[in-house]
C-alpha cells in the first residue's frame, strides 16, 4: 500500500495512473506468473495468484480511477451518457432529475402525465457500461499528461479524461464492477442536503432566492414562484418542507436529547445549536447515525405527513442496503422504493436538491448485486487507517517520510512480537527472556489506560511480570464459586 504514497501536498489528479504503474505491474504478475507462497496447513509451497477486483474511493477520485469526469451534465457514471440533467443559470449549477425513468415499466406512474411533462417522456431506465463496451469507446483515445496542458473546448465536451490503466490488466474489462460508488460519503451529503435545507441554514440550504428565479423562468412549481408586491418588493412563498422557527428548536431539540446506549455513536449532541437553530460539524458516522435513527424522530415530531413520508422511506432505504445479510428478493423491494421516493422528493424540493450525491442512490441496490453488501465496500475501514497514517507524522514539514518510517518499524516489531511471544513458552529451551517483550509492548500486564481523572496521575497503572500475572490469573479461577469456572477446573 505504501508503494503509492505520493508525495506533495496536491491531489495528483488525473496523473495518478502515472504513480499506479508499480502496482500494476505487480497485479500483472501476480495474474500471469503467480507468488511462490508457504502453506502452513499441508507443510507446501504453492504458486499464489490474485486479482484486482473492484476500486473503492469517494466520488472525485472516482473521476480519477474510472477516466469518467464525474461532473458537469453527464456526472453519472453508472447513467453515463444517458444522464439525465438540467443546467440552472441563475443557481449556476446542474441538477439531476428526472428519476421517473428509473420506474418499472408496468409501474402505475408509468401513466401519470405528472412524471412526464416535457422531460422524460416514455424512456427507458439507462443499462451501465460493461468493461468491453467500454474499451471499445476508448478504443483510440490519447491521454494527456501533466496539469499544465491545455485542454480545447472540444475535449472539455467529452466526458471521458483519460483511459484507465487497469486495463492494463487482462481481465479488467470482464469485471462487471469495476468501480464502487462509496456508500459512506453518499450517506453524508444527503443528510448534509436535507438538513440544511429543512433547517434552511445559510449558505447550504438548496431553498434559495436563485433556484425561485430559475423556476419562474422554466414555469416549474408554480406555487414557489417569487411574487411581486405593490412597493415593488418580491416575496418567496413558503415551501411544503419551511419549518416555523419553534419547529426548527423543535427538531434540533429532539436530536440534542437523545439518549443514546454508550459506544453506539458519537457525541451527537455537541454538533447541535437549540438557540441557533443550526446542526454542523457531525462526522461521517454521525450521518450514518442521524440518518438510521434519530432524524426518523424529529421528522415525524416536526413535518407535515406528505413531507415527511418520502424522507423516512430514504431513510428506510439507507437503513435497508446497510444490512450484513440481504435476502436477494428484498433487493428488487428496494431498489422500487428508492426510485418512488426520489420521484415523490421531486414533487416537494426545489430542483437544486438533487446533485449528484442525491442521485447516486439510485444505483447503489445494483452495485449490492454485482458486488454484496454494502459493509465489505465502504470506506469506513479506509478512512480510518488513513487517520492512523496521519497520527503517524511527526515531521509536518515530511508527512509521506515520516508515515513510510513508522510503517516500517510497526512491521518490524510486530515481527519481532511473534517472534518474542512464541518464546514465552517454558517448554521451549531457546526461550527469550520475557521482559525484553515488555520493553517492546510494555502495556503487556497493565490496565487498560482510561480517560477521565485518573489520566493525569503519573503513579497510575503497574508492571506485573507473567509469572505473577499468571499466579493471579489462576488465583482468581480457583476461588471462584460459579459453577462456569467448576468446568474448566475439572
Ligand atoms: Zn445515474
């Protein structure tokens, strides 16, 4: 993994495939000629080989892995170039809609002109790219290297930036999911949306003065069209979702006082301001959290029935495609629900909800198919690996050299920790003494370290050598009255 820690303080871009070469290298070699790899079990050797599944990663590097540019009017990459979009001039921003193209065929929505006015029409759900397909699309295309070349209004028009180099690899073009969307960051910018805009924070809600505009001018939701008054003042109508001020402190009150059982999840508490009327600064878990349980809560104490209906059902559906275990036929159960409750969203937010992120939903019931559940493809362990890379830098001034020692010396010592532990054996006649162990490891035989008042005292916590460990380990099994322990001594 640390073969690709790239140096500098900026994202390589579309240049990563540059720093990938390495590990390609070895993936192809793994493939074609195999590891010579010992296997304790049977006591062989054996030639070991491994394939390069599936690439997991946020969205912006998403663009970098795939070659697809995951932004303008074609971001999807799984819709392609079947993306349904609109530009907003006013807001500057395109939005996707248009998810009633999702909806089975023999749907009753299907004949609800209400859906289809003028935009979708009758249109078929798009089907994703297979690695042939598209390997034959870019059959031809010639990279560009570096951030200085000057890309021509022509290539900014094609959405692909660059042919990927794993298909380099001789199988690549026959898996079928290629690339994960990451459920994790999903997840958080749609709790980030629908907070902001139901608490209509400055700034990020999605229910603004421009997208008002926007709407008076493609005669879009009428009923959120600004009205002139008589001294030539404009006025913006209250939307379905607009909360009074006293539902606002309402709905933060409700999250602020939940009681939550203890290591369930983090202090939600502290990101929430009642006098402010304001939720920020909650981590990814915390919309994961927010998301499964409490926001359920404050919805229903604070919205409308017909608003909060399609928002619990996402919420339903998040809590859905999370499971460890999903029955295949709940699957297709999902993906209906999603599709309906996007479109039923469409009816009550102003179009500027839905960028990509809320979008990309719609495709994640697919990707549990092709690749299970959503648990084994996220990028939660990801990140929080990337947390310890990141405590590991003592020199700022060289983070990559200083997470590159310290790998390497956890390697050694986790080495030498087998090494040293093995030989703790006292039948072992090359046994190391044990104490050299505890130098290494000193927590070996101490409490665990808390947090709280006792973390101060310099006199807290003791060495107890393995002997003395073991007398009181056997001590207490001995004088034990319960008839659990009455098994093992027998
Ligand atoms: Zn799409």
């Amino acid at each position: 993994m640390l073969a690709l820690l790239i140096p500098g303080p900026l994202s390589p871009g579309n240049d990563i495939h540059v720093y990938l070469q390495p590990l390609i290298k070895d993936l192809k070699e793994l493939w074609e000629v195999g590891l010579e790899t010992y296997d304790s079990l049977s006591n062989q050797r054996f030639d070991m080989h491994a394939t390069l599944m599936s690439t997991i990663s946020d969205f912006p590097a998403y663009a970098m892995l795939s070659g697809w540019s995951t932004k303008g009017k074609i971001a999807c990459p799984a819709c392609h170039y079947e993306t349904e979009s609109l530009f907003f001039n006013k807001s500057h921003k395109h939005c996707y809609m248009g998810h009633p193209t999702f909806l089975d065929l023999s749907h009753p929505w299907r004949r609800n002109k209400r859906y289809f006015i003028g935009v979708t029409g009758q249109r078929h759900q798009p089907v994703r790219l297979t690695g042939i397909e598209t390997k034959e699309l870019l059959c031809g295309f010639r990279n560009k290297c570096g951030k200085l070349q000057k890309i021509t209004k022509q290539e900014k028009e094609v959405p692909w930036k660059r042919v990927p180099i794993f298909f380099k690899l001789p199988y690549w073009k026959h898996c079928s999911l290629r690339h994960n969307l990451d459920v994790m960051h999903i997840e958080k910018n749609v709790c980030d949306n629908i907070i902001a805009t139901l608490l209509d924070l400055p700034g990020k809600s999605k229910d603004h003065a421009n997208v008002r505009q926007d709407l008076k001018a493609l005669n879009w939701m009428p009923e959120l069209h600004p009205q002139l008054l008589e001294d030539g003042k404009e006025v913006f109508p209250k939307s379905r979702f607009s909360m009074s001020l006293e539902e606002k402190r309402l709905f933060c009150q409700v999250i602020k006082n939940a009681k939550l059982p203890l290591g369930y999840a983090s202090n939600i508490a502290r990101c929430v301001q009642v006098g402010e009327r304001k939720i920020t600064g909650y981590k990814s878990h915390d919309a994961h959290f927010l998301m499964h349980y409490l926001l359920l809560v404050a919805i229903k104490t604070t919205l409308s029935k017909d608003v909060a209906k399609p928002l619990l059902r996402l919420c339903a559906f998040f809590k859905g495609i999370w499971k460890k275990a999903i029955d295949p036929q709940d699957l297709d159960y999902l993906q209906t629900e999603i599709v309906e409750t996007l479109c039923q969203l469409e009816e009550i937010f102003p179009p500027t909800f839905f960028d990509v992120m809320v979008h990309l939903p719609i495709h994640l019931v697919e990707e549990i198919k092709l690749g299970g559940p959503v648990g084994i493809r996220c990028m939660y362990a990801i990140e929080r690996y990337l947390r310890e890379l990141k405590s590991d830098v003592r020199n700022k001034g060289r983070p990559e050299g200083s997470m590159a020692e310290r790998y390497l010396a956890k390697e050694c010592l986790a080495f030498c920790g087998r090494y040293l532990n093995r030989s703790n054996n006292p039948s072992d006649n090359n046994a190391v003494d044990p104490s050299i162990s505890n130098t290494l490891f000193p927590n070996i035989g101490r409490p665990i370290r808390g947090k709280g008042r006792n973390r101060k005292k310099k006199d807290y916590g003791f060495m107890m050598d393995h002997i003395t460990r073991a007398q009181v380990h056997q001590y207490v099994l001995f004088n034990c009255d319960s008839e659990e322990v009455e098994r093992y001594i027998e």
